[in-house]
C-alpha cells in the first residue's frame, strides 16, 4: 500500500520560481507559462495550484501537449507523488 506524505504543502521546497523550463519525475520536459498569486475572483483564497503550463509528451509518431497546473512545490496533485510532479529547473 502506498504511504502520503503528511506534511504541508507549506512545509515543502519551492522548486518552481517563475515562467520556464522545468523537468518533471518522469523526465518529460513540462513549460511553466504563469504563476498566479491571487485568485481572479473576489472574495476567493488564493489558488493552491498556482502554476500553470504543459508538459510534453513525445513518441515517435507524434507530439502532444498536456496542459496542467502545479503548487509551488513542484507537486500535480494534493495527495502522494505524481508521474507529473515538477522536480528541477532545466
């Protein structure tokens, strides 16, 4: 059975820092375009997931873009580990 982290997304690295290129735990390429620090709607907590971009995903038929988001930390989603995940700066 697979064990989750129990710590806070507040308690983790910062591993995306801005617009770029960055290397997810599969070794794809993913693009970070945008980081939001406030939420476009008023009265709305600040977005969890605030980076946004795509990651790449090429074979040798075809390329393709997955659009996604990302905390700060690097993580896809809120719960474990992630083929996704964000986990250096290319």
């Amino acid at each position: 059975m697979k064990t989750y982290p129990t710590g806070a997304f507040s308690d983790m690295p910062t591993i995306i820092d801005g617009p770029g290129r960055y290397i997810t735990r599969k070794g794809k390429v993913a693009h970070v375009d945008r980081i939001r620090t406030t939420n476009s709607a008023p009265g709305l907590p600040p977005s969890t997931f605030a980076a946004t971009g795509h990651v790449e995903h090429v074979t040798t038929r075809s390329k393709r873009q997955e659009y996604t988001s990302w905390h700060v930390s690097g993580r896809n989603v809120a719960k474990g580990e992630h083929s996704n995940d964000i986990v250096r700066k290319d």
